[in-house]
C-alpha cells in the first residue's frame, strides 16, 4: 500500500480468530481510519451470500464510513460447487457422472491437504453430510481422514480436514450423507489445493468478499491486463455482481520481491483510495468506491462483471474526476501553490481547453521573497520543435522579478498539449501532485529535479500564463 501512497498513516492490525478481526476493526473505527486494506479470506464461515458474522463486521465499518477493500480470494481454481446427486444410492454424493471421487492427483510426501466444505443451510443445519479424505491404493480407494461434525439442529452446516500427507500417493476427496432429508448445495474450498477436475470458477469469492460493504479486489497481472487465472470470480451466492475492481499483482515491492495474488490487488486499491482521498479529502467510501469503479479500464465483457467487476483502476483516471478545478484568472493559471519549495528544473505538459495567447510567464513566489523563475521554454509535443522561451531578467523592479517576458507572442491552441521546461529559481510556490486540473485545462508533472539533484514525479510550478 505505501507503494501506491508512500505518505499514508498506516495501522497494522494482527489476529487469529474472527473475534480478534472484529476487535481489530472496532480499533479502527474508534480512531477514525478512512480506509482498510484486508488481504484475508475465510471459508465455513457463512453461506458465500454476503451474510455471517465476519461479514457483518465489514459492513459495519462501511457503516461508520470506512471504505473496507477486501481481497476476492485465490480459490478460482480450488472451488467445487454442486448439488448432492446419488443416482446409485450407496450415499456418496457424484461429482460428475457416476463420479464419486474428486481427485486431487498424485501428491508427494509433506503436502499441505486443505479442505472446506459447507453446504446451504446456515447457520445452523439439521442436515447432516460428512467429508472424506481418500488415497489410492492399487484399484481401490481408502478413507485416511474424516470430518463428521453432527449437524442435529443446532450446528453449523460445515467439515474440514487439515493434513500432511505421510507419503507420495494419488489422493481423492469424497463427501458422503449420514442423516438428510433434501438434497443440499455443496461449497467447497481449498487454500493449499487446486482442483485438476471438477473445478467450478465462477461463484468461487472467499469471506468476506461477498460482503455488500466490501470494493472487492480481483487480480490482473500488471503487464497486460490480463486476469489472473486464480482470482476469485463471482457472483455472490444471492446473486451479486463481485468482484467490484480488479487491480495489479505480479509487482515487485521491498517487503514480498514478486508479489502475486489478490493480497497483492487489495492494497494497490487502497493505496489508490489513499491518493484520490489525499487529493480530495471531503470524499466519502461511497464515492471513494464509485469514482475507481465509474474510471476503472474495462476489462473482459462491457460493463461490469463477475471476472473483472468494473475493470482494472486507473487511478489517474479517477484523480482527474474527483478532483475540483483550480479556480485561476485570465490565460492559464494553476493558482497559488505550497511549501515544500526549491530550485530546480520542472517538464511536464500543458493541454488548454481553450485558445489563449500568451506573452508572459508569472511566477507564483513564495510569501515576502523574490520567488521566481529563470528560464522557460514550450515545444510541440509531437514533433519536439521548440515554440517560444523566455529568458529571465533579473530583478527590474518592484514585482516585475516574477515575470518572465517570452521572445515572441504565441497562442496555446485548444485541446492540444504541449511540453514544457521550467527552471525555477528560489522560492517558487509548488502544486504537489503528478496532474492538475485548472479552470483553463490541465498541467502535468512529467519530473522535477531540484537544485540537489533528487527526482520527482509530482511537483508542478504554480505560474499563470497570460
């Protein structure tokens, strides 16, 4: 996340239970954090529709104004779902046609086997179903491990098993009734497992990225938008479109190298939060939520959905939305900008949305100094042929030090961008920020290299052409 916004004040929250979440949560409300990056998901904990108590934790933060990013979960290709079906009687459900084991394939000794199973009848079930765990021994299949939780009333309807195999084997799993009356939906989820057959990618989201008061994060890898094929996919088990956004993964940062999966597109979507919220902060979660979902790059089929949900964001898109204009006067004006300020040497690009005729450069300065600039030059931006510079004169007289004077008259023509090199001198007013919108069009930070040498990507001269 302080990759994307390296200015953020960050609270690191760690927890076991689901009763630890809520009281990390609550934390989080009482000391009025803006946003939530959740990079977790749970299985048996709800019926995938949105409902449960760790749902109902997210939701309330989005509540108490929290914008809650939630991971879609990495369980696309660890995901089952289906309808009990005993066509031969014998009470092991069918995965497929007369298939009665899902096949995990061949496993070597010190695998991780991770399984989830639940069906739907929350919160409490009196239909009863158990979990089996089964290697290959020859022809024939063995049970090696099985939950059989009672489900008399008042349980939840749920089974895990969590194992190291003992030995490189050909390994299976199985459900099987023990006391039902109807023939249930079936959930299940690995964390560890990929499903080679019988895999169900859609409707695959993890708890609680089916939470109404979550912006769900899907995964598309960073170089070509393309989904990753683990992301989680809705819809909701009620019938919502999840996830809202996908964002990147497959970066690189300093704590994780390579860092993939949806843990990693949550926090890329807070952090984008984080800056939209810095550059505007009387935004709300909801609008924090509609303005990365309304400027996201749509991916996949048009219009929201359950691979990509609004598309993949595009932060500066969003930047340009939620971002009020500048109020300036006549010509191109940025407005007065802030401190920090220093010397240095500004390119960017200026697009007009009208035609202005300029003569001079102003330069705003810094309160009670003789803030300045020394040199200026603008250039088509498709060919690079320089338009028009200005050489600064040194201090004339009283206020006209601000001025640079351009060796002819030119006109910025309308919608059409052009580059620009600024070299400031001491105590400019600098706008901090990559892109500015003004009431006479937009101005960009392409880098700033200040008098010491050190580089930035958003800092913008506070100068008004006229």
């Amino acid at each position: 996340m302080l990759d994307v916004a390296p200015e953020a004040s960050l609270y690191l929250f760690n927890f076991d239970t689901g009763v630890e979440f809520g009281n990390a949560v609550d934390y989080a409300i009482s000391q009025g954090v803006d946003i939530i990056s959740c990079s977790m998901g749970w299985a048996n904990a709800g019926g995938y529709d949105g409902t449960g108590s760790i749902c109902d934790i997210v939701n309330n933060a989005h509540e108490h104004g929290i914008l809650f990013v939630v991971s879609a979960g990495n369980q696309a290709e660890r995901h089952y779902e289906g309808t009990y079906t005993d066509t031969d009687g014998d009470d092991w459900h069918e995965f497929g046609s007369g298939d009665e084991i899902l096949t995990l394939g061949t496993l070597p000794a010190g695998t991780s086997i991770t399984l989830f199973l639940s069906w739907d009848d929350w919160p409490e079930s009196d239909q009863d179903y158990d979990l089996r765990l089964l290697v290959k021994t020859g022809t024939a299949w063995e049970t090696v491990a099985v939950s059989e939780n009672y489900q008399t009333g008042t349980q939840p309807p749920a089974e895990a098993i969590v194992v190291e195999t003992a030995v490189e084997a050909y390994w299976g799993v199985g459900i099987k009734k023990y006391s039902a009356t109807r023939d249930v939906h079936f959930e299940l989820y690995s964390f560890t497992n990929n499903f080679p057959e019988h895999n169900v990618k859609s409707s695959s989201l993890c708890i609680p990225a089916g939470a109404a008061g979550a912006v769900t994060a899907g995964a598309t890898y960073w170089s070509d938008d393309n989904l990753e094929s683990f992301s989680s996919q809705g819809p909701t088990n009620d019938g919502r479109t999840k996830p809202d956004v996908t964002a990147p993964d497959g970066v690189s940062n300093s704590v994780y190298g390579n860092f993939y999966g949806t843990s990693a597109s949550a926090p890329h979507t807070a952090g984008a939060a984080a800056l939209l919220l810095d550059a505007n902060a009387t935004l709300t979660a909801d609008q924090l939520q509609s303005y990365l979902e309304s400027t996201a790059v749509d991916l996949g089929a048009t219009g929201k959905d359950n691979l990509y949900g609004s598309g993949r964001i595009d932060v500066l898109a969003a930047y340009n939305e939620c971002v009020e204009p500048v109020e300036g006067g006549e010509g191109f004006d940025t407005g007065s900008g802030t401190y920090p300020s220093i010397a240095g040497i500004h390119t960017g690009t200026i697009t007009p949305d009208s035609n202005i005729t300029v003569n001079n450069l102003y330069t705003y300065p810094c309160p009670g100094t003789g803030g300045h600039s020394e040199y200026v030059a603008f250039y088509n931006a498709t060919t690079g042929d320089e338009k028009v510079h200005g050489t600064w004169d040194g201090y004339q007289g009283a206020g006209d030090y601000h001025y640079i004077e351009f060796n002819v008259p030119f006109t910025l023509q309308e919608n059409k961008t052009y580059n620009y090199t600024i070299r400031t001198g001491s105590y400019p007013q600098i706008h901090h920020t990559p892109a500015l919108p003004t009431a006479n069009g937009w101005i960009n930070c392409t880098e700033f290299t200040d008098a010491n040498g050190k580089k930035y990507n958003n800092w913008i001269p506070a100068i008004r052409l006229e």
